[in-house]
C-alpha cells in the first residue's frame, strides 16, 4: 500500500467551507435565511489557516424561536458538516442574528 503522504497534497478553498457551512446553516430549525452580500455571496465567512477554519454566519430567524437555541443548532451542523466533509478542525462558529421574520407581518424575502 502506497504510504498518502507520496500521493499528493489535498486543499480545500475557503470558498468550499463556506459553501458547504451555508447549506448546513439553512437546514437548522428556525432559520429562516442567511443574509448574503457581495462580500459574502453565501452569507458565511470563512478563515482557513492550515488545518483550521473559523466561520461566521449571518443570519435571519423566525419570531418566537430562541435565538439562541438557533445559533447552536446552527453551530452543531456546520461542524458536523464541515468536519465530516473536509476533515477540518473548526476552531469556532459565530452566528449573528442580523433580523427576525414576524410570521403574518413580514414579507418573507426569498431565501
């Protein structure tokens, strides 16, 4: 058996963390969406150092949920995601509620 190490190197792209923490963030009971600007396409930042990688989400939640009930649903399954995927260590996850959606009040923003 060839030993990995003479296989070749593997890199994985911020831009790859974060698309895969942006789709395990959505799936999180009571988000409602991420928030997505032109510096974050994908509602996430990502840090990647080495092994690591910290990730900050921006967020939209529903009224009446707890928010805070939310940020570790969310946190739990972008690690999982991410480290079940890459391999990566995440150092941290910071979720911000940036709004909350009020059910009969707000018009929903497509997600």
């Amino acid at each position: 058996m060839t030993d990995p190490i003479d296989r070749g190197a593997t890199r994985v792209t911020p831009d790859a963390v974060a698309r895969l923490s942006a789709q395990a963030a959505r799936q999180a009971p009571g988000v409602h969406s991420l928030v997505s600007v032109p510096a974050r396409p994908y509602g996430v930042t990502v840090r990647l150092d080495d092994r690591a990688v910290s990730v900050d989400v921006d967020v939209v939640t529903w009224y009446g949920r707890s928010v805070l009930t939310v940020a570790d649903a969310i946190r739990d399954a972008v690690i999982d995601q991410v480290r079940s995927s890459t391999g990566l260590t995440v150092r941290e996850v910071t979720v911000t509620v940036e709004d909350v959606v009020v059910p009969g009040v707000d018009v929903p923003a497509p997600t």
